[in-house]
C-alpha cells in the first residue's frame, strides 16, 4: 500500500519538455503533445499521461503501475469536472420552470 503523498500529480508546463522526451525514449514511444499529466516519484518524473490521446509514456525501470493508474483516474476526474456545469448554469436551468411561469402571467 503506498501513502496518499508517495505519488505527485501535476499538470505538465514548458519546462517539462525535456522530461516528456526523456520518458517517451526510455519507453520507446514517441513525445507526448499536447496537455499532459505529470507524475512524479521521489519529485522525479515516472510516466506521463496525454490529455488529448490518452497516450502513456513511463520509466520501465521504475514501478509505476500504480501511478499509471492513478495518472488514469485523474485524468478522468479532470474531464468529469470539465463536463459538470457551473453552479450557477445548474440554478439557472432548474429555475427557468419557474421563470417562464412568472412571465407567462405578467
């Protein structure tokens, strides 16, 4: 079992190029492009996620497994939260019953 901090999540930034390609070679796949998750063991990069493809690149000398799966679920909570209207989009469709009415008997 590792703890909730063994891992560390972040989005990927410009200066993360050289890490990307660093993974992507030692993997033997091609760079990422695009927005990307970072993760990090130890505060050194392990694998990476693409947000736009999905695609994974990760050190094969490292154990990350698990952080691949957790790059995975991230990723996926990114997109659910992208997708959820803003609160105040929810208040304004759950009250347009109510507003068409009251402008229906003005």
């Amino acid at each position: 079992m590792y703890p909730g901090n063994y891992y560390v999540i972040r989005p990927a930034t410009a200066e993360d190029q050289r890490s990307l390609h660093r993974l992507a070679e030692l993997d033997g796949r091609r760079p990422l492009s695009g927005p990307a998750l970072i993760g990090e063991i130890g505060g050194i990069p392990a694998a990476a996620l693409s947000l736009s493809d999905g695609r994974l690149i990760a050190d094969p000398f490292q154990q990350t497994a698990v952080l691949s799966q957790v790059l995975r679920i991230r990723a996926g909570a990114l997109q659910a939260y992208s997708r959820t209207p803003s609160l105040a989009d929810r208040v304004r469709a759950a009250m347009a019953p109510f507003r068409a009415a009251h402008a229906s008997q003005a």
